[in-house]
C-alpha cells in the first residue's frame, strides 16, 4: 500500500504517513463526513462549546492558558469569534425588520442624550433635511441598514481598536498580540451574548440589549483583566476610571464615524435619486 502523497509505502493498519505526515484516508466521500470536516475546519466541535462555557464563567482562564501555550484544549479565539459572528449575522438576518427596528432605537436614544446637550433640535433637522431625510429614526436606519451589510467586516475592523483601548489601559507586561488574544475571546463571548439579549428582547418585548451590552461589555473586561493582572484595590479603581475615560472617548469616536458614514450613505442615496 502506498501514501497517495508522496506514494511511500505505507501499512495498512497506520493512519498517517510516516514520509509526509498525511492523514491516511481510507473511507469514502460522503455528505457526513464533508459536513463533519467542514465543521472542524471551522474550528466548531468540542472545542467551540468547551470555550464557550469558560468564557462564561472564566474568561481569564481561557486566554491566560491560550497566551502560555496551551492551544489544544479550547478553539482558536479568531475560529470562535467567526463562529460566534457567523451566528450572529444569520439571527440579525432572519430577524431584519426587528434587529434594524431594535438598533434603530439604540442609537437613536444615545443621539437624543447628545444633541440635548451639544445641538439644538433645530440645527439637527436642517441637517437631515439636508440629506433627505424627515427625522433622525430614518437616517438611523439607513445607518444600521448598512452597518449589518458590513457586519462581519466592521466587526474586525473595531477590534484593533479594542485591543488598542485594553493595552493603553493595562499594558505590560503583555504586548499588543497578547491583548489582541484577550480581546478576541471576549469580542466573541460579548457577541455570542448580544444575540442572546437579542432575542430575549424579541421575546419579552423589553430592550435589553440597550441597558444590557455596555454593563456586559464594562464587567467582562474589568473582571478579566483584574484576574488575569491581580491589581491591589487602589491600582484596580485607578484602572477602572482610566477604562472608563478611554472607553466613552472610543464610543464617542464610534459614534461620530457612524455619522460620518450615514451622511455620506445619505447623501449618495440622495444624488442617486436626483
């Protein structure tokens, strides 16, 4: 018998190739084991729900042994948050009309709180009448319309910044690979965990998801990274005010990006129209 590889000879009973190192396929091709490689090549098996369940409970632990070299035992962190994003994007898909409805008011609510106090009213509907639109709701819209067409792809795109957020604030003695690890896992449990506030919303018709991902997102990062660094009480709550000054620097930065963005998706739909 020889390896279909490198045509070694090989014995029957042996599972890989002592030349090559290849697995030693004996039986045929079937819809159950393409499905069942394809999962694994995902990276979702035993592994995916494994992490999962830590992350839940020990998100410390998870990267803390993935970062000193134990990688066997739970799923590569960018495998699970593709995972995690996979679901989510085909949820937010299935559910469109509430998802953009839901966000719609989400951002909607944290736009009211600053024009309050930054913009008269007036000003703000010149602004929209300037790019067609009769209200803030509809621009939201069109801006969350377009946020979830690019889900998975601005979701990766933030993630840098997140990392960048968490080493600014914590530092060494883990470097920007490290962090960018941390953040991975939680980025993919945070996500996994919209979802599920998602739709609970749904269900009981209470939005969940706006007075639920920022004290989520606030708790999960303080509590990983004070047990994973051990602060002393009075270097934590430094740390805490200094994550909290950098994080509403990054949402107020977010949240002007998403302007600029809904402005210039506006205005290209309103030149379309013309």
């Amino acid at each position: 018998m020889e390896c279909k590889n490198c045509n070694v000879e090989i014995f029957d009973n042996d599972n890989f190739c002592s030349a090559c190192g290849a697995k030693i396929v004996k039986e045929r091709l079937t819809l159950k084991n393409l499905f069942s490689s394809f999962i694994n090549a995902l990276g979702w098996d035993n592994k995916f729900f494994l992490t999962l369940r830590h992350l839940l409970y020990q998100p410390h632990k998870v990267s803390s042994d993935f970062i000193n070299g134990v990688r066997n035992k739970y799923a590569n962190p960018f495998s699970f948050l593709i995972i995690n994003l996979t679901i989510s994007l085909l949820v937010y898909t299935q559910f469109y009309d509430s998802y953009i409805e839901l966000s719609s008011d989400i951002g909607l609510y944290y736009t009211e709180q600053h024009d309050n106090n930054v913009y008269s009213n007036e000003q703000t509907q010149k602004g929209l009448e300037l790019l067609g639109y009769n209200n803030q709701k509809d621009l939201q819209r069109d801006i969350n319309s377009a946020l979830l067409k690019y889900y998975n792809t601005v979701s990766f795109i933030l993630l840098p910044f997140y990392t960048l957020l968490a080493f600014l604030v914590f530092g060494k003695p883990f470097n920007f690979g490290e962090h960018l690890i941390i953040n991975t896992y939680l980025q993919g449990i945070l996500t996994f965990l919209s979802v599920v506030l998602f739709l609970l919303s749904l269900w009981t018709k209470i939005n969940f998801v706006l007075y639920g991902i920022p004290p989520l997102l606030f708790i999960y990062y303080i509590f990983t990274y004070q047990k994973i660094y051990k602060f002393n009480p009075g270097r934590f709550i430094l740390k805490i005010f200094k994550f909290i000054g950098l994080l509403m620097a990054f949402l107020l930065l977010i949240l002007i990006l998403s302007y600029i963005i809904g402005f210039l998706f506006g205005y290209i739909s309103a030149q379309l129209k013309q």
